[in-house]
C-alpha cells in the first residue's frame, strides 16, 4: 500500500496558497501507521544508532517507536520552554518570521549516531535547526528522515547542498506553497 494514498491535501491551510500535506490520516490507518515505521526502521536497521530525534510534534510520532524498533534511545525536539531540564537551542528563520527549537543539554553524547525524523520538508529550516543542535553536541547526523519531502519548497535540496542525507517515504512535486 502506498502511504501517499493515505495523506490528506488541505488546499488553502492555514492560509491562502498553502497545499498542507497532512499525515494524521496516515496515522489513524492501522496499516497506514505500522507501514511507515516498518519501513523506516527497515532502511535503518543496520546503521548503529544510538538515538532517534523526533521534531515537534509530528515527528515524535513516527520517531519513538522507530527508536524502540531499532533498540535506539528516544530525543525529543521541542518549541521553546516545553523541556523541563537545562536546554540549548537553535534559531531559525521561516516564511513569514522567525522560530527556535531546544533539546536538553544532556541528551546527545560525542559521537552519537543519530536519525532525524519529522513529518516533512518544505523550506528545511526546523530540520536545519535541528541539525546544527546535534552538531553542536558532537552528535553524528547519519540521515534526516521524512515522512513526506516538498522538493519544490527546496529544503531537502538546501540541505542536500550541505552535504546531509536525506530519505523521504514519499513527495509531493506540485507543492504550491510551503507549510513551514
């Protein structure tokens, strides 16, 4: 079954010219849900990873039980003030303004293999972000993962550009407008 199927296209959300791509369809499908993280965590099997990083809030969803899957620990990424310990954390510039994400202090050793996972890529600015944290700890990025890349937006190939890898379940070539 083609996960593709199983996303919704909201035209016009949250504003106008927004094509919003969105997986809570996917993720209420039983065989949707066990579909991708079977496939993700089948890509990954083999690759040594100590920690699976989840962006808020979409990718804490695929990422925890791919972490547990693969016998990884499980890291969240979150909007600023959500993180109860001592954070860091990164700036970001978006569409229409700017943004910050925070991980704890401790949550990523030296040498770290870590997956990132969200849901998907538009402009990559949160996936940047990202990124830069776990670099700043020392931590090794062996790949961002997507649910869904809007290579059109042109984040997955700014990224691509600087030399990360990147893996998307499936994408949407006739985005109009970015989500991020």
């Amino acid at each position: 079954m083609p996960i593709k199927s199983l996303i919704r296209t909201i035209a016009h959300y949250p504003r106008e010219g927004i094509m919003f791509r969105d997986i809570t369809t996917l993720l209420k499908d039983p065989t949707g849900l066990r579909t991708t993280i079977d496939q993700i965590t089948e890509r990954y099997r083999s690759e040594k990873i100590n920690k699976v990083i989840g962006i808020e809030s979409r990718g804490f969803i695929i990422a925890a039980p791919v972490a547990y899957a693969l016998g990884a620990g499980f890291v969240p990424v979150r909007k600023p003030g959500k993180l109860p310990a001592d954070t860091i954390g990164c700036d970001y510039q978006l569409e229409y303004g700017r943004d910050r994400i925070e991980i704890h202090v401790d949550a990523i050793a030296k040498n770290d293999r870590v997956l990132l996972i969200d849901d998907l890529i538009a402009t990559g600015g949160t996936m940047e972000a990202a990124i830069k944290l776990i670099e700043k700890m020392d931590g090794i990025v062996v790949e961002c993962c997507l649910v869904v890349d809007l290579p059109t937006i042109g984040g997955s190939k700014r990224l691509r550009q600087q030399g990360y890898k990147l893996f998307s379940l499936c994408r949407y070539d006739d985005q109009e407008a970015v989500r991020e």
